[in-house]
C-alpha cells in the first residue's frame, strides 16, 4: 500500500527554501502517482518550462509557444500533511476489520510538530 495516494495533500520538504525561489515548505495536492518511478506530480509545485512547435488546427488557429506545467518529483521529497495540524507527518497503517468483517489496511497521520 502506498503511502502517498492521487487527490492527498502534501507538503514539499527538501529543495531550496521559497526565499531562495525553490518550492520547499508549499502545500498542494496530488495530481498524479507514477509508482514504477517513485514520482508524484503536485499542483503548483515545481514549474517548468516547454516549448511546443508552432502548428495549426483545422480550424486554421495558430498552436505552440511556451507553456508552463508541473513536473514530477520523487515521493520522497514529500511528505503528507496532516488534516488536523496542518503540517508534515509521517503515515502509519492500522488493520482494522470493516463492515462486511474483511481485514483492511487503513492509513493515518502519525503525530506531527510540536505535538511529538
């Protein structure tokens, strides 16, 4: 089970700080999950730059130019926030049994900050 799931919000814990124009200390939320790479593209975190060749539609509009999208970064450079503080923690598992009396993994956010 990963520890980090698409739609889960996380906080940027490694990298240049924000006043030194890096993404470290940012919040945002998963867009997407590449397991194979151990890579998580996050909303808002980590810009980059593509240029896209000129072309046209068939409507005749002119395509391309530079645009800007996020790029993924590993997982581990991450870490989820937790819903109650708000800042990084740390995820456990629990097994717990649900409705229909089947054995289940759940996740839940360890103690956080000053809470420790």
């Amino acid at each position: 089970m990963a520890n980090i799931k698409k739609g889960d919000l996380v906080q940027v814990i490694s990298g240049p700080s924000q006043a030194r124009g890096g993404d470290r200390g940012k919040q945002g939320r998963v867009i997407e999950v590449d397991a194979a790479k151990n890579r998580v593209v996050v909303e808002g975190v980590n810009f980059v730059t593509k240029h896209l060749r000129v072309g046209q539609t068939d409507r005749g509009t002119k395509t391309g130019g530079i645009e800007t999208h996020e790029a993924p970064i590993h997982v581990s450079n991450v870490a989820l926030v937790d819903p109650k503080t708000k800042k990084p923690t740390r995820v456990g598992f629990r097994v717990e049994k649900n409705a229909d009396g089947r054995t289940v993994r759940v996740r839940y956010a360890k103690k956080s900050g000053e809470d420790l």
